[in-house]
C-alpha cells in the first residue's frame, strides 16, 4: 500500500524501505514551535479516559503545548476511581483541566477518545450525540471504525475522524518522552489516518497530535489497516504468539531436555526479552541468525523451517477472524461477562514465579542466544511479517507492528517485569486477545513444529533461503534510523 499526504505545516521526507518508498513526518522537540499553527482554532484537546494511553498522551500534549493558547482537558466518568491519578498527574477540575466526560466531549474542539474498546462500543451513540459538528474526534486504535463496520453505523458525516495510533504501550509513549527532554527525537513511532475530513484540517491535526505526543517518526495508514494490523500484532508476535512460544519452549527445555526451571526460564523467557530482541532491534532479525556459530546456524535452521508454516496457519486464522469481524465481537461479548467472570491474572503459575527468582538474580553477566528458541522466535515474526505484506499493508505499518514495537517498547517492559505483567496489565482487548490465542500458538509450535523436530524432519533449504535473502531486511536496515534515539529505560 503506497500512500502519500499533503501538509501544510510539516516538512515531509520521503524513505525507501526495501523497494518501496513511503512518506513520512520526522517528529522531535525542534517541531513544537509548529504545533500553534498545526492547531490552530482549537481552542480545547478533551482527552477522554485515564487507561493504558490516556495518562501518558495527556500530559505529553499538555507538556507539549505549554506556552500556547491550547489548553489539554481529563474527560472521566462522575466519580471516577481514576480522578486521584489525573489529580496526581496535574489535572484539577479547579484549574478546569479535568470534568465529567460528556461535559468535556461537548467543549472540545479536539476529542481523543481513549477509553476501552468495549466502552467504546456501548457509549458510542451518547458519544457521537455530544460532539460539536465541525470537531474532530481522534482515535488511538481503529477498533470504534471496525466495530461500526460490523454493526452497519458509520461516523456523524459533519465532523473529523483521524487516527494516531502510537507504536507501543502508554508507559512507553510517557517514559521516552520524558527521556526526549534530553535527546531530541526520543519517543515511540506513530501510525496515523485521516478517515473523514470536512474542513480540510485533519492531517495536520493528526501530525500535530503526534508530534506533540513525541513521536520520532510518523507514517501514513488507513484506521481499516490500523485496527487489522493492530488487533492481529497483538495476539500475534507483539504478545499472544510470544506468550505461546515461551511457555511451550519453557516446558520443553524442563521436561524433554533436563534443564533446572531456572535454566529454562534464561533459555526461554530472558532469551527472547533480552539478547534477541536487543539484536533485532539495533542489528535487524538476519542478524540473530548470522551471528551463531556453524551448530547454532543448523539448529536454527531446522526448527525455523519447521515453525514457519504452524506460525503462519495460526496468524492467518487470527488476521481472518479480525477482518471479519468476529475477533471484534468476542471482545464485545467478553466485556459482558465480566459481571460474573472478572478476567484472572496469569502471573501465578510455576513459571513466572521461577521468573521472578531469575529476574532478582540476574547480573552483569550476557545471556547466551539460544539457537533453537532464536529459531523459533523469528520464524513466528517472519510469519507475520510475511503475512502482513501479503494482506497490502505497507512496509512502515508491517515493520512497526511486527519489529519494532515488540523489540522497542514491549519486549522491554516483559524484560524488565516479565511476560506475565505484561499480559495481566496490557488494554482489555489485548489481555484477552492474548488469552485466547498465546495457548493456541503454544499448542500448533508444541504439536506440529518440536514433533516434526524430534521425528528428524530435514531442514526446508527452500524456506531458509527465503528467510536470507527476504527484502523485508533491507526494510529493517532502515529501521534503526527510524527507531527511538535511546534505548528506553524501563526501570524506575
């Protein structure tokens, strides 16, 4: 998908990524000063909810925005449990930077709507009702968009719709900000579209929300794309399929090859969050490979080979289920049922107890890169990889979604506190998501791809030349240009 934009307020750049070219926005600090023009007429941002991105986007626009006429306003529920946090973050109803929620979507000129998906989808009628005509909503997340597909609604006709869609968690979209103070261009890479625009004004609306959330680097997309690609990462590589691999490989490296638990969790869990993902992200995914001697070459090899096609069946079956709708709608119906049935935590279990013990005890000395996980870990990538650029989305969308928000602002975070906090504190759609399709993954890798590996199945010298000589390398190449200016500092 080749997509080009007029601005008037930014410079763009042109990239090439493989043998494709994309234009692009490049953020950084030196851009605000562009933000008044960029918003000019909007006299009120309402930022509507306080979850994973709603802190995090609040006080970066309103730290952005300092000094101009643009004031940043909490929208939350009447007697929110949230209300001490935003108090705590600087928001007052006294300073009139915080209210009721509809009271703020109806004084805004700008509405970014980041309250749950399944809140989404049961306010939207009182939402829409609410807006000004001739305001813009903003949307992080294109699931409002396939959710009305779904329902056969659409979006008032008198009002902007755009996306900026940030490349990872909240916690990270704050803390490389907050980092950026210090190194300019320090923050997490935005996707954003304009899916409706009445006055002309919405793409630099969107550039001017994401520069001013920090964002180093911002590519265009559509909210159809966004909420596919979106929603599949996360049940695919970004957490669901990572879930999966670990704990299947886990539980094979215990039983079938004798390793204490704490072995196996290094192997496992600290191979993937640590070493892999730190090569991947600065040296690209060939990389990980290239860098094994002539017996970890051949492990990998082999199990590569024997992963890639269970990797890509169970991507493909969960990319069809979002397009269609039906991922949508068991998110819809789960919100339901947690009256009764409160989604439970995973981080008790046997295995990430071990993590924890593991992860107190780590020094200063490098983890050494498992061939066979490595192996497995970047056939499941090259998968969705491969199967992103199969469904038309473009080479910047493809590499985020599946490299660099894993490798740059997830995969950290589960480093740092393990994969189990990440699943029990990601949005509600991703923990279930997550839920309902890590076990899957474990299960095809566990059954097809390390059954194929013990009866001696031979190496797909075919499939493995596909992987040395993919383009999406020269894509990544490009990458470590486009990725944050610092490496992201999780700990505090």
């Amino acid at each position: 998908m080749k997509t080009t934009f007029t601005t008037e307020v930014f410079e763009t750049e042109t990239i090439k990524l493989a043998d494709t070219e994309e234009m692009i926005v490049k953020g950084g600090r030196d851009k605000f000063p562009l933000l008044t023009k960029a918003f000019q007429g909007i006299n009120q941002i309402g930022v509507i909810g306080w979850g994973s991105q709603g802190p995090a986007q609040a006080q970066n626009l309103r730290d952005s925005l300092e000094g101009t006429d643009v004031k940043v306003k909490i929208g939350l529920r009447a007697n929110s449990s949230s209300m001490a946090d935003a108090k705590k973050a600087g928001f007052t109803e006294e300073s009139g930077t915080m209210g009721e929620m509809y009271q703020v979507i109806g004084e805004s000129d700008m509405v970014i709507l980041l309250i749950s998906d399944a809140a989404q989808a049961d306010n939207y009628e009182k939402i829409f009702d609410n807006l000004k005509s001739g305001s813009t909503l903003g949307l992080s997340h294109g699931f409002l968009l396939g959710y009305l597909k779904s329902i056969g609604k659409s979006f008032p006709a008198d009002i902007n719709v755009i996306g900026v869609c940030p490349k990872g968690m909240g916690p990270s979209v704050r803390r490389l900000y907050v980092q950026g103070k210090e190194v300019n261009g320090a923050g997490i890479n935005t996707s954003f579209a304009v899916e409706q625009d009445v006055d002309g004004r919405a793409t630099d609306l969107a550039l001017g929300w994401a520069v001013a959330l920090g964002a180093p680097f911002i590519f265009m997309t559509t909210l159809d794309h966004e909420y596919r690609s979106d929603i599949f990462g996360e049940r695919g590589i970004l957490l669901g399929a990572v879930h999966g691999i670990v704990g299947t490989l886990y539980r094979r490296y215990v039983m079938e090859e004798g390793m204490s638990e704490e072995d196996a969790f290094t192997a496992s869990v600290e191979n993937v969050t640590g070493p892999i993902s730190r090569t991947i992200s600065h040296d690209g995914i060939l990389r990980v490979y290239e860098q094994l001697d002539d017996n970890g070459k051949k492990v990998f090899e082999r199990i590569y080979s024997l992963a890639y096609g269970p990797a890509f069946d169970q991507l493909l079956e969960i990319y069809e289920e979002v397009a269609g709708g039906n991922e949508i709608r068991s998110v819809i119906m789960a919100g339901s049922r947690f009256s009764r049935f409160p989604m439970g935590k995973i981080d008790g279990t046997r295995m990430w107890k071990v993590g924890e013990k593991v992860r107190a005890a780590r020094g200063d000395a490098q983890i050494v890169v498992n061939p066979f996980t490595a192996g497995i870990y970047c056939a499941v990538m090259m998968a969705q990889i491969d199967l992103l650029i199969e469904k038309g989305h473009c080479l910047s969308e493809v590499c985020n979604e599946s490299v660099i928000e894993a490798v740059d602002s997830l995969n950290p975070f589960m480093h740092y506190k393990g994969v189990a906090f990440m699943v029990d504190n990601c949005s509600t759609t991703a923990r279930l998501g997550t839920r309902k399709w890590g076990p899957r993954f474990d299960y095809i890798l566990h059954q097809q791809a390390l059954v194929s590996y013990d009866q001696g199945t031979p190496t797909d010298e075919k499939l493995i030349e596909a992987f040395k000589t993919h383009y999406i390398h020269k894509a990544i190449a490009t990458c470590p240009t486009l990725r944050p200016a610092v490496d992201i500092a999780v700990v505090g």
